[in-house]
C-alpha cells in the first residue's frame, strides 16, 4: 500500500496516462512530432514539419 497519497496518485496516473508521444504522425524527415496539419492547394490534406519544415502529403 502507498505511504502516501501523492505516491497513491503518482501510481493511478502511471496506469491511466501511458507515456507515449499525443501525436501518431512524425516527421519522415528528422522525427519530431511537431507536425501540422495544412489544406493543399488542390484542397486535399498536406502536413508540414514545424522543426524542420519538411511537407509531405
């Protein structure tokens, strides 16, 4: 049992938040995970790497 309640809530987050990256899409370029997502020019779906700026669609 936690000595704790901080030890308590430290050990509920640590099963109901995984750690993982929020985002599913990466930068096929450098691999960040700071990737927007933009309308193209033909209005299809474009996204853009906003460390690196690589686009891609």
């Amino acid at each position: 049992m936690p000595a704790s309640i901080r030890e308590e809530i430290h050990d509920l987050l640590a099963v109901a938040v995984p750690r993982r990256k929020a985002t599913l899409l990466d930068c096929p370029s450098c691999g960040s995970s700071h990737v927007a997502q933009v309308l193209g020019d033909n209005g299809g779906i474009s996204y853009v790497c906003t460390a690196c700026g690589h686009s891609w669609s």
